[in-house]
C-alpha cells in the first residue's frame, strides 16, 4: 500500500496503508477534515484562496486560447491542460523562488505560476524558436518533448544541488504513460541510493495518448516508488488544497535533506493529448461526463461561494485577470516574427565545431538553389 512517509505525522519509509487519495476539498465545494494534511494548509487564507482560484481560471484561459491559435492555424501543435488546472497549480504554489522545476510539456499552469510570460509559452509550438523562456529567470525548464528524460535531468539536478549545499527541492513533472519509460525508473533508482532531493510528480490524467492508465499499471503508480524506497503519496489531482499540501510536505523534505518523494496526483485530461488527436476515437464520453463533475475550478468556486467570499469584485479580478493571459498570449503570438532559416543552427551546442559547421553550409547552398529555382 501506499505510505504517507511525506506527510506529517509518519516517518519516511513507514508502510502505514493510506487506502483512499488525499482530499481536502470535495466536489460540492465541503472541506475534509485530515488531520495530517489539513494542519499544512492552515495559513491559507481567504486572499490566499482567491489567488489559487484566479490563478486556476487564468491557466484554462490560456490554454483555451492557445487551442483557439492551434485550430486557426497559429500554432503547429498545442497540448491543452484543461482539467488538470488543480495538479498544476496547487503544486506550484508550494514551491519557493530557489526551487527549480523540470517539466514535460503540458504544464503550462506551472510556467504561468512560477512567473513565465503567456506570450513566451507558444514560440516552440509555432515553431519560432527551439524554446520559449529562460529557464534561469524563473527557475523552470522548458518543455521536455522526450518522454520521461527530464526526470533524469531533474535527478541529476537534485543531487549537484545537495553536493553544492543549497537547500532547495527539485521538483520534476511527468504523466502516469511516462513511468513506463526506463528514464523515470532510472532516475527513481539513483534519488533512491543516493538521496538526491527531488520530488517526482506524476501528474495521473487516465490517458497516455490513446492508452488507458489501467495499460501501464495493475496497481496504484505511486507503489512503483515504494519499491524503490522512496516514500510516496496519492492525491486528489482535482482538489488543489490537497495537492498544495502534499507538495509542501515533500518539498520541505528534499529541502530539509530527507532525499526524494514521489507524488501521483489523480486528475483527468478533459481534452485530447495534442490538438492532432481526436479522443472521441478511444474515449467513452460516459468517462469525460463523469470526470466534468470533478471539474476542479468548479470544485473552488463552490467552496468560495460557501464560505461567503465570492464577491462582484472577486468575480471581476479572476475574470480580468484570466482576459489578461488570453489576450497576452494571442498578441504575442500573432506578431510573432518568423525566424530567418539560418537560425536553426544558432543555440543547439555551446560552442561551434566541424560537424555542425559542414550541415550550416549544406543548408546554406540548398536555399541558394532554391532561390534560384524559384526566380
């Protein structure tokens, strides 16, 4: 069974069975009482709660927009979070400015927390540059296309940071299709024997592509990590209480050096994997129906709404702000130049050598030709 070993109230390793996911917020918008896991949220507040929510609201309208620019042909590709706004954003709100995040490439919730301009998100996917942001102004990777590698670059991360002495976490992104990958179980392997300080998110949304969770694992994901002694935790993916206060726990341990954590947060992927896949194809619509009522944003709403804090200008902050990222994201991205063809070879290696130099120059003499073709 799955241990609390990064909670409160239970030692690192101890095998103490949790049977059901953390909750502390229902879908009718009522608190749980968890003892354990409540007390590690109880600074936040009602400011503190409207900010979760406004933040929830802003990252579905950004990522609705950017599907919006994909449909019209703005964007190459796109990989909406709709659904998992709750995974994200809770555990970006736990982590400090030194912490520093790898992620896959559907967290796009987390670079809008950690402070990434909207309008820096959709260069890779237009195709405009080979990334978005610098990752050093904001302490998060860009997007990882492989998957699962960047759990191993956060593995290795994790521990250069414990041999310079900074106590910070390292937090590292991926889905529940990514734990079959040998990268994920390397990376375990080696935080486990050396007690690197990372924690390892797998962000559960059912579906890798077109293959249900059921695929990749007969038992709970999040026993994976038991076996290779790392202390691990399920968690209601939908409820953002929850997911802020797990990730505090585990974040507070890889700072405080008791090595890594693992973290299945449980959500849905309301949407396909990619704006190119169609999931009416492999998807019941009676599952999508039944994860709606789980909608996390809802989930918030309610609770605000029964605790008396929705106000008109409550309403009005979380709408302008959410018109704010939408609208940052769609400027940006329409008047984004396209890039001069001989900047492809800019920024893939540190420094210049043969190999490269011999392909820039083959590329070089082929838009010649082609120009000459052409006139």
């Amino acid at each position: 069974m799955t241990t609390t070993g990064i909670g409160t109230g239970t030692a690192a390793g101890d095998s103490s069975p949790r049977r059901y996911p953390v909750q502390l917020l229902q879908p009718d918008g009522r608190r749980v009482l968890d003892r354990e896991f409540r007390a590690l949220i109880a600074d936040v507040d009602a400011e503190e709660l409207i900010e979760l929510y406004a933040d929830m609201v802003a990252v579905r309208r950004l990522d609705t927009e950017a599907t919006a620019l994909q449909r019209q042909g703005e964007l190459g590709l796109w990989t909406p979070s709709l659904g998992q706004e709750a995974a994200q954003v809770g555990s970006a709100h736990a982590l400090g400015d030194a912490d520093y995040v790898f992620d896959a490439y559907r967290e796009h919730g987390v670079a809008y927390c950690r402070g990434v301009d909207p309008g820096e998100m959709t260069a890779l996917w237009r195709g405009a540059a080979h990334a978005g942001w610098d990752p050093a102004a904001v302490n998060m990777t860009n997007p990882a296309l492989v998957v699962g590698s960047q759990a191993l670059h956060a593995t290795g991360y994790a521990y250069a940071a414990q041999l310079d002495g900074a106590e910070i976490a390292t937090v590292v992104y991926f889905g529940d299709g990514a734990t079959s990958q040998g990268d994920v179980a390397e990376a375990m392997v080696f935080a486990a024997s050396w007690s690197a300080p990372v924690v390892f998110v797998c962000v559960n949304n059912h579906w890798a592509i077109s293959a249900p969770v059921g695929v990749q694992a007969a038992a709970p994901i999040a026993d994976r990590a038991l076996g290779y002694g790392i202390p691990a935790v399920r968690v209601d993916g939908n409820d953002v209480l929850a997911v802020l206060a797990v990730t505090r726990a585990a974040a507070r341990r890889a700072r405080e050096g008791g090595g890594p954590s693992f973290i299945e947060a449980i959500t849905y992927r309301m949407g396909p994997h990619a704006t190119s896949d169609d999931p009416t194809r492999y998807r019941d619509s009676a599952e999508v129906d039944l994860w709606a009522a789980r909608d996390p944003l809802a989930r918030v709403l309610r609770l605000l709404e029964r605790e008396g804090l929705r106000t008109t200008a409550v309403d009005d902050m979380v709408r302008a702000r959410g018109d704010a990222a939408a609208a940052r994201i769609r400027a940006v991205t329409l008047a984004m130049p396209d890039p001069e063809p001989m900047t492809l070879f800019e920024h893939v290696y540190a420094t210049p050598h043969a190999p490269l130099a011999r392909q820039r120059g083959e590329y070089a003499r082929y838009l010649a030709e082609s120009q000459e073709v052409q006139s």
